[in-house]
C-alpha cells in the first residue's frame, strides 16, 4: 500500500481513503476479504495509488454499487476480475456509448467529458461486464457474504452493498455530502432517490460507508442525523425554486443560468445540462402537485397562486 493512503478496518472490510476523505474526483475504496474471494467494490482513484499487494491480483472479482466514472478508475487494473454490475447500469460500464447515454448531456459536453475520463480518470469501459439484480448475493467464503439492495435515484441502477453478517453497509453515492443528493444524469431520478431516502435507515446494518466526503459512521444516530441533513437539501433546493417563480415566471433555461447546484461560471462542460436536468424534475414535482403551472403559451413556469 502506498504509504500516504489512510485506511480502516471493520471486520472484513477495509476502506482506503482518497484524498480530502474521498471528495469529488476521489473517492473511497472498499476491500471486501472473505474466506476464499477477495471483492473490491468500486474502483475509485485512490485504488491507483494502491500497491500490487492489496490490488491488481490480489482482487478476485469487483461489484460497482453503480456506474459513474469516479467509480470506474481502476478497472483497468483489473482486466482478470469478473465486474458486477445492476442490470440497470450495466450498459454504462459496457461501452462508452452506453456511459453516453446514461449521462445523456448534449454531444458537445459529452465530447469534452470523454477526453478527461481519459486523461483524469484512466477509463477503461468493460464490455464482459456481468449484470445483476436487485437482491443479488455473494458467498465470499468464511461466512462472509455481500448482498445488493436497489437503491436507485443517483443512478437507475445503484444499490447499497451490504457486507453480511458483519452489517457494513457501503452506500455509494449516497454520499451524505452537504452538497446534497445529485440527480443531474438521463438514467437519475429524483422521485427514485426521495424513495430511497426514506428507506436507506432500514438498511440492517451498524456501519455505513460512503463513496465521497464522509466516508464512514459508526454510530446509527450521527448516521440518521446525516441523512437527515443531506435530505433537507432536497427541500431547500425546491424553496428555492418557489422563491424564484413566486418573484417572477421563468423559463427553464433562466432558472438553470447557474446557481441552483453549482456557481455561475461553474469550469465543467456538463454543468449547464445537469442544472437542467435537475431542475426540471423538481419542476415536474411542482406541476405535479398543482403549486407551478407549465409553459402555456411561452416558455415561462408560473407559481400558481
Ligand atoms: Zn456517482
């Protein structure tokens, strides 16, 4: 292991930290021993920073909890180990026309995109990727087994993986971040992530482990109080909107000038397309529900007084 990588041990489970407890474009990687298998859940930027003796063929087979390219970085490592993946992202990690279509951004910023997964994030699509379903079970040897539960929303195919019977449970992408949930992909769906939001606490487990940012809680009241916090984003996101329709109708287009997820001027090609995308289903919610009116006549949403 490289000297600088922190890491953790929880039974069968050892974590190794990114940088910055796994911030964005790092994350956290899990290393699952059981008794004759050796899983990696996803495969994080951090893992190319990990020796030959912890990595490489000392990892016998990969499950990604779901398909981003943060999560995709050292596959390349790994061309020997079978890579499990929800049938729901599975074609993202197949091809990168497939990862096109799971980000669905317009061309021009998927173009750009495509050259720093490249030169930033060693992508390596995995075209023998193995598909699973919601429920899906692996007996590593020595009583230790991982289970997937389909908790979609982020993307339409991420699951929790839960390390069985040690109760660890790694919750990907539902990351507990201050920056809250990201729903800003074609395949994300902000309906789908509130479900799992309500359901993650029923996950059966004592330790929880994230992709990014906080990386692990041990304690199921400082857990709840961060998914608690975390799910407010959503509320205060939606606020916002009202705020904004109440002073004045606007278009989709005028609400996702920046601001709403990112900075104005924000450096990244997709960020205008995954404040579209994000805001137009919290929209669609407010339609939905009878509190905005739709473009009628004009581009421009309306607060329904
Ligand atoms: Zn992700």
């Amino acid at each position: 292991m490289h000297p600088d990588t922190p890491s953790a041990r929880f039974g069968p489970v050892t974590v190794y930290f990114g940088e910055k407890s796994g911030k964005y474009p790092d994350g956290n990687q899990v290393i699952v021993h059981g008794g004759d298998t050796v899983v990696a859940f996803d495969t994080p930027k951090v893992a190319n920073r990990l020796g030959a003796a912890v990595f490489d063929d000392a990892i016998d087979m990969v499950v990604l909890g779901h398909v981003h390219e943060d999560h995709m970085c050292g596959l390349h490592r790994l061309p020997h180990a079978p890579v499990h993946v929800h049938e729901r992202d599975v074609e993202a990690a197949r091809s990168w026309e497939g990862l096109r279509q799971h980000f669905g951004y317009p061309a021009p910023a998927l173009d750009a995109f495509r050259t720093k997964l490249d030169t930033e994030f060693t992508y390596a699509p995995r075209p023998d990727a193995i598909s699973y379903k919601d429920g899906a079970a692996w007996d590593l040897g020595g009583g230790v087994r991982v289970r997937a539960v389909h908790l979609p929303g982020h993307t339409a195919g991420h699951c929790a993986l839960v390390v069985e019977p040690a109760g660890i449970a790694f919750i990907g992408d539902i990351d507990l971040s201050t920056f809250g949930p990201y729903y800003g992909d074609a395949t994300s769906n902000l309906g789908d992530f509130r479900r799992t939001l309500a359901r993650l606490p029923e996950l059966d487990a004592t330790v929880w482990i994230t992709s990014h940012h906080k990386g692990v809680y041990t304690e199921r009241a400082a857990f709840e109080d961060a998914l608690r916090a975390y799910t407010a984003r959503l509320d205060e996101r939606e606020a916002g909107l009202i705020e904004r329709l109440r002073a004045a109708p606007a278009s989709l287009d005028e609400l996702a000038a920046g601001g709403f997820l990112y900075p104005a001027g924000f450096p990244s090609p997709s960020a205008k397309a995954i404040e579209r995308r994000s805001i137009s289903q919290h929209l669609d919610e407010l339609v939905a529900a009878g509190r905005v009116v739709a473009p009628q006549g004009s581009n421009l949403y309306a607060w329904a007084d």
